[in-house]
C-alpha cells in the first residue's frame, strides 16, 4: 500500500537486503526435509519473491481476514485499558478483522471483550465506529493531508510489521533455514526459521510464515530456550485472496447512534504513544546488539513521560500507567542480586530478563541474566 495508508504491509526490500547480506553468496539453502508442498526456494529466492510481490501489487492483493496476536512471556497481565497501549500486547492475547478491496477500500474491526471500533473507507468516504459509545463519525480529509488518513489504535501488530521487526535485525549472528511445508490458515507457506548463535540470547529461534502464492507474512512465531510452545506470535488465523464483498465496505450508522463530523488533518493525529516511546528511547542506552542487545534507561523513566508542554503527565494515565503497573507489579517476584556492578533486583522471565539497579537503572533485554548483570558493569 501507499504511504499514508491504514497498515503496513509486506517485506520490504531493505529486509531483503539484510538477509541477503547474512548468508552470503554461499550454497543455495536447501529445503527442511519432508514432502514438498511448494517449490523449494532459498532464503535469498524467498525474499526476493516477497519485495517483488510488495512492488508489484504496491503492498498485497484484495483479502480478507483475521489476526490474532498472543503473549506468554511469563509477565503479569495488565488490565485492558482499551486505548491501545503498546504495554497491553505483553499478555493476552489480541485480534484484528479485516477487508482489504484496493487503497480506497478498506475495512478494520477491532473487538475488545465489550465493544467494537471499526474504520471504514470507501473511497471519498471515511468513517470511525465505536459501539461503546454509540458514536459513527464521518472524517472528511483536508486536501492536502488526504495522503495522511488517520491510523485506528490497534491492539495488535500485524505479521508484516513483526516479520520486518525480526528480519531487519537478523546478520552474521543468525543462522537461516527454509521449509517449504508450512501451513498457516489453510494456506501453504514457506517458512524462515531465524536461530540466533549466540548462547545469551532467550530466543530459541524466531519463525516466519510467507504465503506460497502472494508472498505476503502471514505469521511471526517467537519461541523462547526450553519451550515447545511460541512465547509470542501473530498471524492469520482466517484468510481468503478473494476481494470482499462490497457490503463490507458500506455503513449506515445505527438508529440512536451519535453521528458526528471532523475534519482531518496533521493535528489530529494520535502520536501521544510514539512520543511516549520517543522519550524513553532518548534516554535509553543500548549495550551489545542483535539478539544479545540490553536496554538500560533511568528507572523512573516509565513513570516521568513529558506532554507537549514539557510538564510530568498524570501518572494515572495511559501508557505510562500501565507501563509503570507492569514494572512494579513484575519486580514484586524479582530476586535480589549483586556483583561487581553494584546490586539489585532480577527478574526472568521466558524471553526477557529485567534488572532494576539499586542505583536507579533498568535493564531490559531478551538474554541470560549473566548477560544483562554484564551490561550493568558497562559504564
């Protein structure tokens, strides 16, 4: 799809790249044995096939479906706040709907355990539905923002934005293999299977699903050391290459409803979340890389986010909140520790070890915990 568009999709072919860097100009990789039930490509071939199909159909061909996102990282759940925090992805699990026509026809369903938003486009037409409060907006674009329309808070990551996530960060570190017997909602698929080499690193290996016939992600399975079950994944659990029936992308608000207009335009853009996320980042540190790499960031960085006007946010708000109740709720089971880098308290869990440093520092990273009490002797 274009920019501006509701999701990204696809592989892009800077990932491709990467990949491409970390095998090298070596033998073909072949194929994981069994009866083949797609032709047999090569990691180099799968990737390539996947930028081609991104190019070609500017992201991926009519569709519909269900994703549905799950955690188990071994962390406590938060409650469901309903306004999409990034934090409520590390428990539960989550789902996503659907119908996909063309860049001016499209339709997402987000339902929660006790109401439902959807966003409807239909060419000029544009509209927010949320059931909780009974509320149907129509969204007008200015002109010259329609390239910019607004992106539904959701709660969940899509396959593509999970597989770009791993594969960009797959190199030298990693070791590559490609079946061609994969099954994912009933579609045959290939599968890249990421193994991270290094001994320090919780991940076991990382799996990724591509449609044998469109090339587009179809799911990320994450699997921690020890266990036989994926700690975190996405996918489609429901898929069909056809395009929707024209119904899906038609709405009537329903009779009581509140109809509201607005106009669109760069103000109206949700970023409370991405400048939440921007300010950690900047006061984030980063030990190692890839697989291996360790977070460490001011421990009451969580809890100190900044609003537009540089004041603190109410810390019973958001993101932030629940960020915060994850930490403390989490550390309550954590294990005192100490070494040469001062001491504190550790906590393990299936894919992330967390140390909080009696001198006010968090580090976070999916590796062993003699890995990250490492990164905190790191001046």
């Amino acid at each position: 799809m274009r920019r501006g568009t509701f999701v990204r999709w696809g592989v892009p072919i800077a990932a491709a790249a990467v990949i491409g860097a970390a095998i090298g100009a070596g033998p073909v990789i072949a194929a994981v044995s069994g009866d083949p039930v797609l032709p047999e490509r090569s990691a180099q071939q799968l990737l390539a096939d996947a930028a081609a199909a991104v190019e070609k159909s500017e992201g991926m061909p009519p569709m519909s479906g269900t994703v549905q996102q799950t955690s188990s990282l071994g962390l406590p759940p938060l409650p469901d706040t309903g306004d999409g925090s990034p934090l409520s992805l590390l428990s539960g699990s989550h789902e996503v709907k659907l119908w996909y026509g063309d860049e001016n026809k499209m339709r997402l369903a987000l339902p929660t355990q006790f109401n439902e938003t959807n966003l409807i486009l239909n060419g000029d037409q544009l509209w927010y539905w949320n059931s909780d409060t009974n509320t149907a907006t129509r969204v007008k674009m200015q002109e010259e923002h329609r390239e910019a329309r607004p992106t539904p808070t959701a709660p969940a990551v899509t396959p593509q934005q999970a597989a770009q996530r791993f594969l960009e960060q797959a190199g030298e570190s990693t070791t590559i293999s490609v079946s061609n017997t994969a099954e994912v909602a009933g579609r045959p698929a290939y599968q890249l299977v990421l193994t991270p080499k290094d001994e320090a690193s919780l991940v076991q290996e990382v799996r990724v699903a591509i449609d044998g016939e469109h090339y587009v992600p179809l799911r990320v399975q994450v699997f921690a050391k020890g266990s036989a079950e994926p700690a975190f994944q996405v996918g489609f659990t429901q898929l069909t290459f056809t395009p929707p029936a024209e119904e899906n992308f038609t709405f009537t608000p329903p009779a009581g409803a509140k109809v509201e207009e607005k106009a669109f335009g760069p103000s109206d853009v949700d970023t409370s979340h991405a400048d939440g996320a921007k300010q950690v980042a900047e006061t984030a540190k980063v030990q190692g890389g890839g697989w291996t790499a360790v977070a460490v960031l001011p421990a009451d960085a969580l809890a100190q986010e900044k609003d537009e006007t540089g004041q603190e946010k109410d810390p019973r708000r958001g993101g932030e909140a629940d960020a915060q109740t994850l930490l403390d709720t989490a550390l309550q089971a954590a294990t005192p520790v100490s070494g040469e880098w001062g001491s504190g308290k550790l906590l393990r869990t299936k894919l992330l070890t967390i140390l909080l440093t009696d001198d006010g520092r968090l580090l976070v990273g999916a590796v062993t915990p003699e890995e990250i009490t490492k990164a905190a002797g790191v001046q």
